[in-house]
C-alpha cells in the first residue's frame, strides 16, 4: 500500500486544527485574565480618586466654614467702620441718639475678641492672597480706629475718618474678589 500526501498531511492538519483551536482557547482566557487585572487596577485607581476627592471635598468645607466666619467677622467690622465714617450720630428706634463714634469705639473689644480667637487658623489656612489683604487690612483698621478716635465734630477731621474708610472699602472689594476665586463661586453659580 503505498502512502499518499493526504495520508501524512491529514494527522498534521488534525493535529495543527487541535493546536490552532488550544492556541485561541488559551488566547482567549489570557485575554480575559489580563482584561480583570486591568480592571481591577482601574477600580483600584478609582478608588483612590473617589478617596483623594471625598478629602478635597472635606478640605473645602473646612475651608468653606472658617473663610465664611472669616469674613462675617471682617464685613461685621467694615460695617461698623462704614457708619462711623459717614454718619456722626444716628437715632435708635426707641428715639435716643447714639454718636458712631462711641458706638464704634464700644464694638471694637467684641470685634478685636472674635478676630483673635480666628487668627491662628486664618493664618494657617487662609489662601495666600487673602492673607497679604488681611494683613492690609488689619493696618487699615488701625488707621481707621485713630482717625475716629481724633473725630471732634469739625470738619477736618469727619474728612479724614472718610477718607481712613476709602481704602477699607476697596479692600474689601478685593477681599471678596479674591475670596470668590478661592472658592470658585463665580464658576459653582454658572
């Protein structure tokens, strides 16, 4: 009997079908191997992002809370500094009349108590540019404080408490600006 090529290729394409089929089986479950380590390595690092965020999130309420008694204290003070500059008396409901100096004068322990109390974490968490304008603004204060404890109802010096107050008040457009940014409220509101 004499062996033909089919009688020799026929083993080899059996055996080379067995192998090709083995070869995609194994492709196959190596493929879905490495796509769950990959996966698992995606959720991992989504994990750790979902981590990082939830801290963040944290960070910024911390934040949120004292820059916002940060600033009710500092608008509270530039109140009292706005109705001490333009205004040298105002009547009280029940009809007295109170001088903004001496009203001013009086609110100054209550602001210099709450102010300090805040100092150590302002001065550790307040944004870079809002702690140079804090700064500024404690000097403003102070330059506003003697210019209404030299106030004697004459002209000369009802202008210069007005003019101590002007500057205060762009500090505190600025001090919003900078606050705002800090915060990303322009861009929260949008």
């Amino acid at each position: 009997m004499a062996i033909t090529a089919n009688d020799l290729l026929a083993p080899a394409g059996i055996a080379g079908a067995t192998g090709f089929g083995l070869a995609g089986w194994l492709g196959t479950i190596w493929a879905k191997r490495i796509l769950q380590n990959e996966g698992a390595k995606l959720n991992e690092a989504l994990e750790a992002i979902k981590h990082e965020l939830s801290l963040e999130k944290s960070s910024y309420e911390h934040y949120l809370d004292l820059i916002i008694e940060y600033y009710r204290v500092f608008y509270r003070h530039y109140r009292s500094c706005q109705r001490a500059a333009h205004a040298d008396a105002h009547r009280l409901p029940d009809g007295s009349i109170t001088h903004t100096k001496d009203e001013f004068l009086k609110s100054l322990d209550s602001f210099l108590e709450d102010w300090s109390e805040k100092e150590g974490a302002i001065r550790l968490l307040l944004p870079k540019k809002a702690m140079e304008l804090h700064e500024e603004a404690v000097s403003l204060f102070n330059r506003f404080k003697d210019a209404v404890e030299e106030f004697d109802s004459d002209d000369h010096s009802r202008q210069a408490k007005q003019e101590a107050f002007v500057p205060i008040h762009d500090l505190k457009t600025r001090m919003e600006e900078v606050l705002r940014e800090f915060l990303r409220t322009e861009k929260l509101l949008k």
